[in-house]
C-alpha cells in the first residue's frame, strides 16, 4: 500500500499547500481511527507514501530555479564528467546553496582544453537555465529524469578558475576520484572504441563511451540490461565474494565464525565495491538494499521467505528515495524478481540448472511484456534465446575478468597483459554475437501501450501464463494479450487530415496523417555526438502510432534543425517519396501538386532550386481538406513571403498557418499573416532557445491581427485535427505532471 501512494506522483498533476494538508490531515484522522477500525492500517500505509513522496516533490520544486540567470558562484564536481564529441557535462553543486547543476563546457572554440577531476573545486561564470526538455508523450522524458535526479538547474559555463583540487578527500568524492582514475586506467589500456566503451561500462558504469549505434545494437537484441550495472551483475560478484568466503573458511586456522558468516560478509563487502564503482548507481543501490535484506534474514536465521525478502526491499528503496518510483528501472528491476518469485516460488525442483535457466529467460519475457510494452513499445521476442548466451558470457567470464584485472590494477598498480588481451578478445567475441543476433536472430513487435486498459489485459494476461502448470485454464491469457495488442485505430475520414507538430526543441518536424497516407515534413537536429531527433522523437513516436512506412518525407530546405536526422529516418523507415531542395530528392518546385484520400498537397514555393537560397528555398508546402487547409512555411523570410501574399487569395489562404523561421524577426511580415488570414499559428522552436525565438514583435504581430498563437517549446506536442471541426491539442496541456510544473501553486 506504502508504494501504491507512493506511485500517485507518476500521474498527479501539480502540487499545492492544500494537497499536502488534505493529505496530513487524512492521515492523522485514520490515525486516531485506527484502534477502532483495523481495517483503516492499509489506508494508512497509503496516505503515508502519498505524502512521503509529495513532501520529497515539494523540497525538489522549491529547489529548482524557475527563470534563466546568469550566476557566479563555487562549485564543486560531484559526478564522473562525461565527455562527447562537442561538450563535457557534470553535475556540480552550489557550495553555498547546495543546489545540484547540470553543467556543460563546449570545447569548440576554446583555447584550452580543461581536465575535469571529480572533487575539484571552481569558480564558474554559468548561464543557467531551469530543468526542461521536449514533451511528446514518448522517448525520453529529460524533464522527469532531471526532476528525479533533482537537478536544479541547467547551465553552460561562460569562463571558470579552478580554486582547489580534490580537497576533500574523505568526502564523497572520493568514489568518482576512484571511477575517473579507473577510467584512465582503461583509456591507456584499452585502444579500441567499442571494447572501450563496454569495459567503461561494466567496471565504473559510465557508459558515455558508447556511440550511438551501440546503444540501438542493445536495444534492438533486448540485452539492453546487460551494460547497466543493476542486480545481474551486483549478484554476480557477490556470488564471487561468497566463493571467496568459502576458501577463506578453509584457510582459517581456527575456524572460529561460521562458514555461512564468512561467506554472507565478504558477498557483501564485494558487491558494495562494485557498487561504488559503478558511483553507487540507483539501480545498484537497489540491488544492495535486496542482497543486504536477504543477508539480515540469514544472519539473524530468520526464515527468509521469497515474498518477504522482495517486499521489505521494496520498502526499504521507497523510504530511501520515494523518487525512485519516477525510474523505469525502479519497475522493471523489481517487476522482474516478482516474475521469477511467482513463476518458480515454492515448486519443487526436478529439472536441470540448464533447463530451469531456459524456462526463466522465457518466463521473463512473457512476465516483463506488459512494462516493456509500456516503457519501450517494442519487445524482441528472440531476446530470451540471445540471452541464453549472452548473460553466462557477460556474468562467468566478463564480469569476472573485469573484476580481476581491476583488482590486481589497484593492488600493484599494474595490468597484466595477458589478462588484458583475454578481455579485449572476450569483449570482441560479445559485441560480434550481438551484431550478429542483430541481423539474424531479430523478431520485433512493435504495441504502443496508450491506456490503461491495454496495460491491465496485459497484466492480467501475462500472470496468468506465468502462474505454476497447477493452476488451471492457464490459457485464457492468450486471449487477453492478444485483445491489449491487436491495434484499434480511429480512421481519419476522406477528405480530412490529422497533423502532428512534435516537440523536437529548436527545430521542425510536423507529422501529416490522411486516411490512408502518412507523410514527414521536417525531421529535427542532428548533432556529432550521434543524438538526433529522429532516433530520439519521430520513430518512437511512429512506432507508437504503429506506421512502419511513410508515403513520403518533404525536407524544407539543407538546414541541420530541418533535416539533420534525415538518414537516420532513413535507416529506420521505408520512405516512398523524398521531397526536397538536394539533387539527390525530387524538386519541391512551386506548382507540383498530388492528391491522397480527397486531401490535396501543393508546394507553393520555390520556383527554382537554383541558386539555392537557404531559407528562402525553403519548400512552402499547402494542404488543402474538404474543410480545413493547413500551411507549412519552413524557414521563409519576408522576401519570399511577399511574393507569395501577392497571390490569388483561393492559393495562399489557410485556416492553420505554421510559423516562418521558427517566429523570426526576419519573417511574419504583416503582410503575409493577413494574405494567409488563418484561424490559428503554430510555432516550432526549443525552450530557452539561445535566439530568443518567437520574436517579441512577431508574438505581438499575431497578437494584434487577433489570431491566436501557440508554440511547441510551452505546449509540447501539438495535434491538429480537422473533423469535425478544427481543434486542436497541446501535450503539456493534457498531461500536466509534477515535474513539468516548475513551482508550487
């Protein structure tokens, strides 16, 4: 009951004084109720994680900053830095306020190149920004993982003075000097950049060192939770240190504490080690606070039944950090070991370790359904085969390589080479079977869980597959499953269309639907550190939408915030038609024109592609409904724009028009905006965008001719629907979260 309060703050909406003495009162009510009716010490479990975890929301709100600023102050690194082709970001807290700062140094264009050093102290010039991010309803949500990290702030550093080296050597900071020497440890020894990054991974955690093609390889194969350090591997080398414990028995010469002692102690102390190496991770602290749970009943030879261990960890976590609940991790970790309690608690075993191993992997899979549907929307059904082989390679020979080598590292100060080329071949061996099952042994199915009832049939569904062979009727999960996944789509009507401006920051990616035809105008920012938007935003966002081709992809014009991510679209996507103003797309020229479902497609402008003109070139493209007309501008300027108001009117008018260059000063000349005469303007651009997009004016310019403006970087996510009328929704607007209201009302 503590943790299904606790949960309330996934879906609450805001925060207020009022909720939180609604929430005290009713607690001290069922409190003085209590001895009188027993039945209320559930409630009462409840309304304490409801307020526990909103008073641990309230202390992040009022800590966050709530506008841009430009601030000086100390501060001291706090996390192990993580280095990309153009940034190094860290967290550093405040010395004074203690507020936490995700901070980023740009390398480019500076004349120096900063070693960063966990411990060390500075004194930054930082332009900070508040904790956001894109809202979309799918992919990565930065805002609550901010909130959840409870960093207060965003910042660059302007300028810094380096104050003090790693002057506090008993602190905290003395596990991430520990990582970040290890990690140059690793960088010396270990040349190539894949076998780099997987040994940065599974020995300090940092798994930065990864590019972005590795990340979709364990993605893709379902062996994603292989390279987090997380309950797999903290167990694994607690198994170690309970081998270890066993010789040590055997060595003493007096054998005076007990065996089982012995072994339960050292299990503990390695995997607190590993712990710390990983910088004592959420998912290892969980990982410890079970294994140190089950290590009490075993010490105090209490009987430590499965569900108790399970469930007094589970507490345990929860009043450690009732944000924890924010993580998927937090879910999937504990939803897996209850999998495996209800799949094989309290049978008898008559199988092979081999066979139970086979059956567990399988189990996994169909007990895991539901979370992975939800938190990924795709599942590889093959995931439980690849990790047949995968997990014994990872727990009996990496993790233990990596273990030793560590050790004898620390202790003399040297790695063997021997040991060291076994490694790099044992690493190699992993990522070539992985590429492997990637080409050939890949079974996806992509579900978008959208509602709760598809969540609840498919809970439902796979706990009764998972239940022991003596529970009869077992099969009417099947059913169950197959009525959460078969996908039920609301038709667009001939004539109408459905248009999404999805939230990709400071740039342009607009999803058009007709009945039968899906097209892409714009895909988003591409960036060297191998992020784009496509990856990020727009494929998850079709993989929820279920479409797995597009008729086709308009790129307005060559800039990076338009058409950066085109090749990762691409790689991903079957696309039939690419518009655009490159040679290697069909022209965008003016006066093309096609026809999907009775909605009609014009592109306006340019009318040459040469010489190309940038932003003037930017392909002006008209869609025309039975009713309603939508106009997607790309980044035109006033030039192009009073070349086109000077058009019939039946041309350029339209009911919904998409903001020129993002809300530029340089475009929305009044001229234009009254030639158009829409009912509504939708703007694209990022939060904090360093050009102060929309423009004051422009925003005013709107204003005054009296149509209303909405923009992506306030409303996230925007959908356009024509039928039966024009209506429109913004994202943030129709899900409100703690973590997206930035103070308390």
């Amino acid at each position: 009951m503590f943790l299904l309060g606790a949960m309330q703050i996934l879906w609450w909406p805001l925060l207020t004084e009022v909720t939180l003495m609604i929430a005290t009162g009713l607690l001290f009510l069922c409190s003085l109720l209590k001895a009188r009716f027993n039945h209320l010490i559930p409630v009462i479990f409840f309304i304490s994680g409801v307020l526990y975890a909103m008073l641990a929301c309230q202390i992040q709100l009022q800590s966050e900053i709530e506008t841009p600023q430009k601030r000086s102050f100390q501060g001291r690194i706090e996390s192990l830095p993580k280095h990309t082709a153009q940034k190094v970001s860290f967290i550093s807290s405040h010395s004074e306020s203690k507020q936490s700062f995700l901070l980023n140094w740009y390398s480019k264009g500076q004349s120096k190149q900063v070693d960063f050093e966990p411990g060390n102290l500075y004194q930054f010039e930082v332009s900070l920004k508040p904790p956001h991010g894109m809202a979309n309803g799918i992919g990565f949500d930065r805002e609550k993982w901010l909130f959840r990290n409870r960093i207060d702030g965003i910042g660059t550093i302007k300028s810094m003075d380096l104050i003090a080296e790693k002057t506090r050597p008993l602190s905290s900071n003395i596990l991430n000097q520990w990582r970040a020497t290890t990690g140059k440890s690793i960088d010396q020894h270990f040349k190539e950049q894949r076998i780099n990054g997987l040994i940065h991974a599974l020995s300090i955690g940092d798994k930065s060192h990864f590019e972005h093609q590795d990340f979709q390889l364990f993605q893709n194969t379902g062996t994603a939770h292989l390279i987090a350090i997380s309950g797999l591997h903290i167990g694994m080398v607690a198994l170690l240190g309970w081998l270890l414990g066993g010789l040590v028995f055997q060595l003493l010469p007096q054998q005076i504490i007990p065996k089982s002692l012995i072994q339960i102690y050292l299990g503990l102390l390695f995997a607190v080690l590993y712990a710390a190496l990983a910088g004592f991770a959420v998912s290892t602290q969980r990982a410890l606070i079970m294994l140190l749970v089950y290590a009490l009943f075993k010490i105090f030879r209490r009987a430590s039944y499965a569900w108790d261990v399970w469930s007094t960890s589970l507490l345990a976590v929860l009043l450690l950090d009732p944000l924890n609940v924010l993580d998927a991790g937090f879910w999937l970790s504990f939803t897996a070991v209850a999998v495996l309690i209800l799949s094989f608690n309290g049978i008898s075993n008559t199988h092979s370790r081999t066979s139970n191993f086979i059956v567990m992997q399988w189990r996994l899979l169909l007990g895991m359904l539901p979370l992975s549907l939800l938190v990924f929307s795709r599942v590889n059904l093959l995931a439980p085969l690849i990790n047949l082989l995968m997990i014994p390679l990872m727990t009996f020979l990496l993790v233990p390589m990596i273990m030793l080598l560590l050790i004898i590292g620390t202790l003399f100060n040297f790695m063997p080479e021997t040991l060291i080329d076994l490694l790099s071949w044992s690493s190699q061996l992993f990522l070539d079977l992985l590429t492997w099952f990637a080409h050939h042994a890949s079974w996806p199915i992509h579900v978008a869980v959208n509602s709760w009832w598809q969540l609840a049939l498919l809970g439902m569904g796979t706990t009764l597959f998972i239940l022991p062979k003596a529970i009869p009727q077992r099969f009417w999960g099947l059913p169950l499953i197959l009525m959460a996944i078969i996908p039920i789509e609301d038709r667009i009507k001939l004539g109408q269309f459905n248009a999404y401006f999805l939230d990709v920051g400071q740039g342009l990616s607009v999803v058009i639907k007709t009945q039968s035809h899906q097209l892409i105008y714009d895909v988003g920012s591409a960036y060297e550190s191998g992020f784009n938007m496509a990856d990020a935003i727009t494929l998850p966002w079709l993989q929820q939408q279920n479409i797995t081709d597009l008729d086709a992809l308009v790129l307005s014009h060559q800039d990076n915030d338009h058409s950066g991510a085109e090749d990762s679209l691409l790689d991903n996507t079957s696309v039939e038609t690419i518009w655009g103003t490159e040679k290697h797309h069909l022209p965008c020229i003016a006066g093309t024109q096609w026809q999907w479902d009775n909605v009609t497609f014009s592109f306006l402008s340019p009318y040459n592609l040469t010489p190309y003109l940038k932003n003037n070139s930017s392909c002006v493209l008209k869609i025309s409904g039975t009713d309603f007309s939508l106009l997607l501008t790309g980044d035109i300027e006033t030039p192009v724009e009073y070349r086109l108001s000077q058009a019939a009117p039946e041309l350029i008018q339209a009911d919904v028009l998409l903001v020129p260059h993002h809300g530029s000063k340089t475009s929305s000349s009044a001229e234009f905006i009254q030639a158009v005469n829409p009912q509504l303007a939708i703007n694209s651009s990022g939060k904090y965008n360093p050009f102060n997009h929309p423009a004051k004016q422009v925003v005013d310019q709107y204003t005054q001719l009296g149509i209303p403006l909405i923009d992506t970087q306030d409303s996230g996510m925007i959908t356009l629907n024509t039928y039966p009328t024009l209506q429109y929704k913004r994202f943030r607007n129709e899900s409100v979260r703690i973590w997206r209201k930035k103070k308390p009302e």
